[in-house]
C-alpha cells in the first residue's frame, strides 16, 4: 500500500442544492487546510503522485472533485462554467467551516480557484483565502488546444462516441507529459477508468461549451486587485497553457513568484510531483 493510500480516506460527499453530489478525499489531520482543485478532463486522482508527500499533522488536504468530473455528479444542465465552479466551491468552503485556507488550483482548477479569491478579496467573504498556487492556470483569453476544439463543434458527440478510448487517452497523455516516461501503464489506465465512466462525455462537452475564453476578459483587471501571495508554477514546456501566459499572470498578480519547471508539460504535479511539491510547501511555509 502507498504512502496516499494510507493516508486518504475512503471519500466523502457534499451535497449542493439537494440535487449536486461533490466527491471529496481529505488526507492529513493538521491545523492548515489546503483545497486542491484540478483541471478538465481529470479528477482528484491527479493529486496522488505528491498529496502523501505532504505532513499529515500540518496539513490537512481536501482533494476536490470538481463538478462533472471524478466521482461527483453529472447533471445534463448547462452550469459548467467556471463562475457555476466557483459557487459550488464557495459553498463547500463554507460547509466545511474554513475560516482561512490555502488553494491549490492546477488548469481549469486554477480558473476556478482565481474566480474564489476575487469574490473573497471584495471584502464580505466569511472566510479568507491566505494563499494561492496556481499551476499552468486557465486565466486568459487563448486559442483552445486541439480536443477542445473538437469537442466544441457540432461533432464533438460523434467524435466521442466513434474515437476509441484508449487512443483518445493516448493522445492527451502525450500532449500533457514532456516526459514520456512518466506515462506509466498505472497513470495510463487510471486515466481510461476516468473516460469510460458514467455521464463523463456530456460532462466534457458542457464543459466546453460553457467555458468561454473570452469570460477571462471581464475578470483581468480583478487579478491586479488580488493582495494574497500567489506561488505560479509552470512547466516550461506546457503545449496547452503557454509559458507566456504564465509569464503574464506573474505580471497582473501584484504579490506573485513564478517557478518555472523545464523540461516539464502540462502537470508538474503528476511529472514533477517531489519538486512541485518543495516548492508549493516552502511557499506555505513562509510567515
């Protein structure tokens, strides 16, 4: 058994206007929690290569399994945006009784995390969020990677009803890793388990469909206004969010630091779990 699977729980539910089940795992039993949210197409699972590394009396971790994805519940409705996202993590900061905590935000989960801190830096929030990181975020305008793409045009059903999973998880995989060795058969089939699963293709395309890129617009003079410190960690070698764009967010998030990982894709946390992980509890660390 490995270090997360003796330290995570079975798995828990939170339930969002009596109809919406979130999925979460909590690992650690410390006074500072810390929500980690990950990005589209994926689950909570992301985490596990570097959630075990971290002390379990220091910290505890809720592995957040956003709505559509994982193991929490998929409506066939349209509130999949990122602003729909938020709302729900708003009410399970508040469920759970968090008065202060950090997030953990990587992609999509980075869009959402940045779209909670805005609402809780206007000053009524009855909790504070004293820390981001945010890695390879979502967080501005850009042409949207290929899949995206796909999954966006009138055919995106059919081109997920007719493409074979196992080359559609081929595929992401090699995009997402710089490092192809890190595609092992356990990551490889962990990631077909979450594509043959229940309702995960109309959660997919809604989605897309509602994640508009050009939402960020309206929100890009907010990250200026952000006080909280902000850890951004990047790999240099990210084919669907740009180092540029990372570059970018360290310029508009006053109190920011960028650590760039070379040689690294889309996921530092899964190819690059030990250094992702230094550099995010160093970060927590500081007074």
């Amino acid at each position: 058994m490995t270090r997360i699977q003796k330290s995570m729980s079975l798995g828990n539910l939170f339930s969002y206007a009596g109809t919406i089940s979130i999925h979460y795992q909590t690992v650690g039993q410390g006074p500072l929690p810390i929500l980690f949210l990950h990005g589209f197409a994926s689950s909570s699972t992301t985490w596990q290569d570097m959630a075990g590394l971290f002390p379990a009396g220091e910290f505890t971790l809720f592995l957040l399994d956003l709505k559509g994805f994982g193991l929490s519940s998929k409506p066939k409705d349209a509130a999949y945006s990122i602003e729909d996202q938020a709302e729900i993590i708003r009410a399970f900061i508040l469920d759970r009784g968090l008065r202060s905590l950090a997030i953990v935000g990587h992609s999509l989960g980075g869009a959402v995390a940045l779209r909670v801190c805005i609402e809780a830096g206007k000053g009524e929030s009855p909790f504070t969020i004293e820390k981001l990181v945010l890695i390879d975020s979502a967080a501005y305008p850009q042409r949207l990677p290929k899949f995206f793409r796909k999954l966006k045009s009138p055919l995106g059903p059919l081109y997920l009803l007719l493409m074979p999973v196992r080359m559609l998880v081929q595929g992401a995989l090699e995009r997402v890793f710089f490092d192809k060795a890190q595609i092992t058969s356990e990551r490889f089939e962990r990631y077909i388990r979450y594509f043959r699963g229940k309702g995960v293709s109309y959660a997919l395309r809604a989605t897309v469909q509602a994640v508009d890129p050009e939402a960020y617009v309206h929100v890009e003079e907010s990250y200026r206004r952000l006080k909280l410190p902000v850890l951004i960690i990047w790999g240099a070698e990210d084919r669907n969010v740009r180092l540029s764009l990372g570059q970018r967010l360290q310029g508009d998030l006053s109190d920011s630091r960028l650590r760039i990982l070379e040689k690294c894709g889309h996921n530092p946390h899964e190819e690059r779990p030990e250094e992702t992980f230094s550099a995010i509890i160093s970060f927590l660390r500081e007074s």
